[in-house]
C-alpha cells in the first residue's frame, strides 16, 4: 500500500518568514495529494490540493510543488501569520471511484508573532 | 449548511468494553471514510462506506466494524477495547465521483479514552 513520509515534524519560524513542507511518497499509482490544516477545536480543513499532471499551482500565500519523478511533493507558505500556526498534514490519493487517502505524519508549524 | 458531525466529542470507557460512534456527512455527500488519529501521528485510514456497504478497508482488526445508514450517516464500532485504541476517531465525507476526485471533509473527531 501507499506509505507517506513527512518532515520535519515541528517547525518554528518567524512572523513574515517562509515555511517549507515536504512529504514523499511510495506508490506510482497516487495522482492526487491534497494538504490539510488542523486546529484545535476545528475539523481538519483541504488547504490546498494538486493532481499529477500539474508540477506546481499556488494560493495567495500557499504553493505546493509535485515531482513525480522522485515522487515528493511540498508546501511553501510565504509571509507567514500566527495564525497559520496549526498541525499540517499531506496525503496521497488514488482519484475516481473510492479513494483512500493516505496521510503523513504531520508537521506542527509555529509562527512566532 | 452543517458540515460534517460527530458525536460524542469525548468518551472514557475500560478495556474490554464496547463503543460505538457517530458521524453525520456534510450535505449532498453520500461517502463516509473513518481514520484513528492517534496523538502526534497522522490519520490512519479504517474503512470507507458508500451505499450502506463497505467499500474499502484499512490495516485494522476485525474488532473494528461500522454502518451506514440510507440517509449517509455513518457509525463506527469498536469491541473489545484496547488500551491502545485510545485516539480521536475521525469521520470525513465526501461525494462519489467516479473519476476525478471528491474532497474530504472533516468532523472535528471524537476523543476516545481507554483505562
């Protein structure tokens, strides 16, 4: 099955900095990888998501990149706020029919104001 | 327009014992995916549930098992518990499609404690 690795595990930085993300994965057969955003007391929101025939697409301040060759991917958020402090979660996806995601580890951001 | 619901938010029960837990899917979504999140780790998928049948199934023991109910509810049993079975509980809906893909929406999870 999919396996999905995450680093680093916690991240600090300061307000206005760059955050960096980055995940890999195992399975060719992933084309979707969708990244969520975790806080206390909220249900994990879709953040931002790209498919596989896409190497890059970007949000305002969030950007995510996809090599599929070397099969990583990674989430680069720019002028960081506080309140982009919150778990991070990438994941991996078949598309069409029943999808199983697969997630990573997470990674606690912390922006420090 | 609700989205996703769980219930109850937080449970303490004993080993041994059995628990059942309850998710209602965002509006118009018709699939119901369950995860055990447990703390400082990323989600891990269970089971999946779309026209009231399991569809897919996770590495998770036969103690876990769920249901669906003709309006999209969902719920999620676990018996014989385990100390390590302690984790929030996540239920995400979304909408078959069969291509491309349907986004997965998150209840807030429930928090089960086993002593």
């Amino acid at each position: 099955g999919e396996n999905v690795e995450q680093h680093p595990s916690t991240l600090s930085v300061q307000e206005g900095d760059s955050a960096v993300i980055k995940c890999t994965y195992s399975d060719s057969a992933s084309n979707y990888f969708p990244w969520y955003k975790q806080e206390l007391g909220k249900g994990s929101q879709l953040i931002i998501d790209i498919r596989s025939n896409v190497g890059e697409k970007k949000d305002q301040r969030i950007a995510v990149t996809l090599n599929k060759t070397a099969k990583h991917f990674s989430l680069h958020i720019t002028e960081t706020q506080p309140e982009d402090s919150a778990v991070y979660f990438c994941a991996a996806s078949n598309s069409g029919g029943y999808q199983k995601v697969t997630f990573g580890i997470g990674t606690k951001l912390q922006v420090i104001p | 327009d609700a989205g996703v619901t769980q219930s109850p938010t937080h449970l303490i029960k004993t080993r041994g014992q059995q628990v059942t837990l309850r998710c209602s899917p965002k509006s118009g979504h018709d699939t119901v995916s369950w995860y055990q999140q447990a703390l400082g780790q990323g989600p891990q998928f269970i089971f999946q549930y779309y026209e009231e049948e399991e569809r897919q199934r996770g590495n998770f023991p036969d103690r876990f098992s769920g249901h669906q109910f003709p309006n999209y509810s969902s719920e999620l049993n676990v018996n014989a518990l385990l100390l390590g079975d302690s984790a929030l509980y996540l239920c995400a809906s979304s909408l078959y499609m069969t291509s491309g893909v349907g986004e997965l929406f998150f209840g807030e999870g429930s928090r089960l404690t086993v002593l």
